[in-house]
C-alpha cells in the first residue's frame, strides 16, 4: 500500500464518521434553530417583590409574570429592565437567550463533523485523481 492509498483510506474513514456523526448533530440543532426563529423580542422589567425577583412584560395585550431562577438571578443581577424573547405560540412565557447553548453546541459540532466528513471524501479522492 502506498502513501495515496493510505490517504485513500484514511479519507473513507473519515468521512463515514464526520458524516455519521454530523448529518444528524447537525439536523437537530437546524430543527432547534427553527423552533427558536418564532420568539419576538420584548422588554422585560425586574422588580424586587418580597425578597424575589420578578420579571414582568406585556405581551399578546396583556401583562405577564413570573419570578427569575436562580441563575437568571444572577446573570440579570443590577438591571432593572432587560431583553427577553416570548415565543408568538405562548407569550405567558419568558427567556432571556435568543439561542440556547443546546442550540449552539449541536450547530457547532454538526457543522465540523459535516465539514471533516467532506475533506475526509476529497481525501479519499486522492488515489483515483493521482493513481
């Protein structure tokens, strides 16, 4: 076996696995992406009410509410108003995140599975094109 067709393999493996793995990785956080294309952006106030912390925001004609987690809490903590992101199915509910991290880490690791997948396939091309 030489160098070309060592690479010829080589590429065959990587590509089965980069795309193995990314189609999938990579659709899921494509469907997650499109679930969170439906959320309008609104202004969100916080008010400290009996030791809590409260965000409240008018949406769908109506004012909402709700008291922030503990991490929310800590991430908003000294503002008194903020972005957040209703989705126009449900506007009784709140988050601040336009993306979620899932969202994130899926299109990341989709994207470079599917981007080794493809030079893993020009890799195995070698050995026919220089052969």
């Amino acid at each position: 076996m030489n160098g070309l067709e060592g690479a010829g393999v080589a590429g065959d493996l990587i590509s089965g696995i980069g795309l193995i793995l990314g189609l999938p990785v990579l659709l899921v956080g494509m469907l997650l992406r499109a679930s969170e294309k439906g959320l309008a952006p609104i202004e969100v106030v916080l008010v400290a009410d009996g030791g809590m912390l409260w965000a409240r925001w008018f949406s769908a004609g109506e004012f909402q509410e709700r008291p922030l987690s503990g991490a929310e809490r800590a991430r908003l903590a000294g503002q008194d108003v903020c972005r957040g992101y209703v989705s126009r199915r449900d506007p009784s509910a709140v988050r601040f995140e336009r993306r979620t991290a899932a969202t994130s880490v899926c299109l990341a690791l989709g994207s470079t599975f599917v981007v080794l997948g493809v030079c893993g396939f020009a890799l195995s091309l070698l050995p026919m094109v220089f052969g």
